[in-house]
C-alpha cells in the first residue's frame, strides 16, 4: 500500500502522530470531514508574548493552561482556544499538537483554491518567530526534515503561508520568511509553493 494513501501511515508515523517530534497533546481539535484529502500545508508564525522567544507561551495557549494575567497582551486573547499541528522552536526543537489524521484549529476563516475552511484539509506548522523578523537555519533544517515526512505519509501538493489563504486577515509568517529556499531545497517533493518566494 502507498502510505500516502492511509492517513497517518508510512515510516516514522503512528496515527497521524510523528516519531521526530515530541508529543504534547492539545484538547483543540476535531474530526476532520469525511473522505477529505489532506493536501495542503499551512505555514504560521508565532511568539508569546509577541517577539519573545523560549518560554511556554505557546505551549500554554494549545493546551488551554496560559495564566491570561501574565502579561497584558494575552488580555486580548482571553479565552482563544487554537492549535497546531507542529510548532518548531528558535533553536529547532519539533512539537507536535494534533495528530495530522485530526483536524486542529490553526487557520481559522480561510481558502485555498476555491475551497473554504483550510483547517479541514490543511497541516498547520508553526514557526516560533515575529511576522517580518528572519527566522533560524535549525528552523529551516527541521522544517525540511518534517516536510519530508509529512509528504511521505499524506497527499500534500501545496505549502502556503497563513497570509496567503488567509490574505487581508494574516500576515503571517510574513517576509522574513524565505519561500525560496525552502521550495529549492524541496523541489523534488513537486509541491506548489506561494509565487512570490523570495524573502526581503
């Protein structure tokens, strides 16, 4: 059997659920609509507070643990229950939320190619990082390394950035980004990559 054609299946996954990551489960997800093809990845930016890196912030917010009193600005996100699939840290390190066979809350109103509602197709990985800021090599590498596999086990065709099925809405990752390394380092994948992949 091809493994792209099981959910969750092929080398290194068990129930949508990645062997190179380390789990921490979130309570944020549901099913995803039967018979959907999961094609699609949707690349995120993201820092708690914003533009600090390294505590449990992030964390926290997709396992509805954060101390909303803790710093002024998660005032403005009380009560926000979202996930992930994956976040990669500043220095590499790879989480993982939601098994990809699942349907996690990362996208919200969004579409891509004529179709609505992303997180009912799409992967969502964010990247520990400020919209418009560089973001690391490490990330990139296990970027790289968790893309790989995702196209082994799912029929993915496409990455795209929060900002592009969501335009008007997000920014995010943003220009720091760098689209075309990415999408040169993983030509062989086929994937269809944002037309505009050069970072500024």
């Amino acid at each position: 059997m091809n493994p792209a054609s099981a959910p969750g299946g092929g080398e290194g996954w068990q129930a949508g659920w990645w062997c190179g990551a380390q789990a921490v489960p979130s309570p944020n997800f549901g099913p995803r609509p039967a018979g959907v093809a999961i094609d699609l990845v949707v690349l995120h930016s993201i820092s708690l507070p914003p533009g600090e890196y390294g505590g449990d912030g992030i964390v926290r917010l997709f396992t509805n643990t954060l101390d909303w009193s803790a710093h002024p600005y998660y005032e403005g996100i009380r009560g926000l229950e979202v996930s992930a699939h994956f976040v990669i840290r500043r220095d590499g390190q790879l989480l993982q939320f939601v098994s990809c066979d699942d349907r996690a809350w990362h996208a919200g109103r969004s579409a891509w190619q004529g179709r609505e509602n992303c997180n009912d197709y799409a992967i969502g990985i964010e990247l520990e990082g400020l919209e418009g800021e560089p973001f690391e090599v490490v990330q990139y590498e296990a970027l790289a390394r968790l893309l790989q596999a995702v196209a082994r086990a799912y029929p993915v065709r496409a990455a795209m950035g929060h900002e592009h099925v969501a335009p008007g809405r997000k920014r995010d990752p943003g220009p720091g980004f760098d689209w075309s390394a990415v999408s040169t380092r993983l030509a062989a994948l086929g994937w269809d990559w944002p037309p505009r992949t050069t970072a500024r």
